[in-house]
C-alpha cells in the first residue's frame, strides 16, 4: 500500500527548501532512497536529512562512480542544480487522471485507486431506495448463492440430508427454493401474477432478469422487486425455522403474512408523498 501511496505524490522544486532530497519524490525516477538505499548517504556523501537545497550548497567531491544509476544521478543533480529558482517554493504535486496537479482531489484518488468490477445488472432490483434492508440482504445473498442452502452444505459436511424441507421431494438449492419448488412457488404466483401477467415466470434466472429490466410503470417497478424480495425473505426464513425442528406454517398463513407485509409497506410510501 505504501508503493501505491507513493506514486500518487511527488513534488516540483522551486528552491529545493522545503523538498527532503532523499525521501520526496521530486527526481524523474522516484525518491532516491528506493533507488540508492541507505547506501547512497556514503556514496553521494549527503546526510539523510537533508535538504534539495542543503544537498546542492555542501561542499563534497564529485566521486568517479562505477555504478550507471549513480553517474546518471550526478548528471541529473547537476540539471537539477542549474534550474533550482531562489524565488520560487517548492509545490507538492498529487496524481490525478490528467497528470499531476497542485489541488489534491479525493474523488479523483480514489477513482484511480478503486477496481472497477464488472457491471451488475442485477442490482438495481436489489438495491433501491425503498427496499427493506433485512429482505434486501438476503435477496443479495440469494443472488450471489451465497445462502447456506443444502446443495453447498453437503459440499462442506457429508451424510446431510440434501430434501427441501418445504416440498420434501427434491434437492434443495437456490434455483429451487426460489421458486421452482412446489410450495414456494405458491407464494410467488400468489404475490406477482398479477403483476407479470404473460412475463410470470418461477424460474430463477428469469425473475432476476425481469426484477432488474425496469420496464414497468412507477407503481409496478416498485412492487415486484419488493414482492419479490419480500417473498426470497419469507421463503427462506420459513425453511429456517422447518430445519430448526419448528412446526411449519401453513402455506395460506405465509401467503397472507408476505402480502400483509407489502401493502403495508405501500400504505407507509403512501402516507410519506
């Protein structure tokens, strides 16, 4: 990190006063202690602390090197010598995308220091102003497979039993809970059949492309990736509480809980505009 942080200062000598000649970057090549190491304070016989400025007016002899990095420093010391302006401050520099400039800019360092990923296009129906965040993060998880369903628990534990506990007839994984799955998908077709008319589908990849188009109208671009969390949420949470031994919640009890839930949460948006 510190390699990184040095690349984005250096500085432009003035009179070389308040620029450290060994530790600031103000030669072409960086600073002169990752190129020399403690060595050079004997081999260019400069102190440590110095100044650009101190560094030029001691007195020293010019030394017959055999190393080319440290001739070519000497031939650079004495350019850098001619130019040096007893008038002008030195000026710290920060890398931005158009060069170095004087005003140090937060969004342009850290546009240049992020990793720019690749665009999600499912994100815009999981992350959006009025999600809950509870139903939000756990669609997220959900989306990234990273819900501990059974298919990637028996990769990790052996001998687990891999049934949906909510269908009881196939493996439990993320494409299935939600909601291939005969119980689920009641829920599903419950909440948005309404909404997708021919668009309905139960099946995983599907939904995700529909929730993330955003082809529908205000109202109903609301709805769906709301129910839709809303139901990931319900779905999951009473497949908890069924592996945890619980006695399971009658399908009619969770349809009405997950649509009491959105209306609710329509009538509150409602009371806010």
């Amino acid at each position: 990190m510190r390699e990184v942080a040095r690349s984005f200062h250096r500085k432009a000598l003035g009179n070389g006063r308040k620029t450290s000649f060994w530790f600031d970057s103000w030669f072409d090549r960086g600073a002169l202690i990752h190129i020399l190491g403690e060595r050079g304070f004997v081999d260019l016989g400069i102190r440590r602390d110095a100044t650009v400025e101190e560094a030029f007016m001691i007195s020293r002899r010019r030394t017959r090197h055999r190393s080319p990095v440290l001739i070519e420093i000497e031939a650079e010391l004495m350019r850098v010598k001619q130019r040096l302006r007893q008038d002008v401050e030195d000026v710290s520099l920060w890398r931005q995308k158009a060069g170095f400039k004087e005003k140090f800019s937060t969004h342009e360092t850290w546009s240049l220091l992020r990793r720019v990923g690749e665009h999600c296009a499912w994100s815009k129906g999981i992350w959006f102003p009025q999600a809950t965040p509870k139903y939000a993060f756990v669609t997220w998880l959900a989306a990234r497979n990273r819900l501990s369903t059974m298919d990637r628990v028996s990769n990790w534990t052996q001998g687990v039993d891999e049934v949906c506990v909510l269908c009881k007839t196939e493996m439990e994984t993320r494409s299935h809970l939600f909601f291939s799955c005969s119980y689920s998908s009641q829920v599903w077709e419950f909440l948005t059949k309404g909404i997708l008319g021919d668009d309905y589908s139960s099946d995983w990849s599907a939904i995700i492309a529909i929730v993330a188009d955003g082809r529908f109208e205000k109202k109903k671009q609301f709805c769906l990736p709301y129910a839709f969390q809303a139901s990931v949420h319900a779905i999951w949470r009473e497949r908890n509480r069924i592996r945890h031994e619980e006695k399971p919640k009658p399908i009619a009890v969770v349809k009405k809980l997950v649509d009491k839930g959105i209306r609710n949460k329509l009538s509150l948006l409602r009371t806010r505009d």
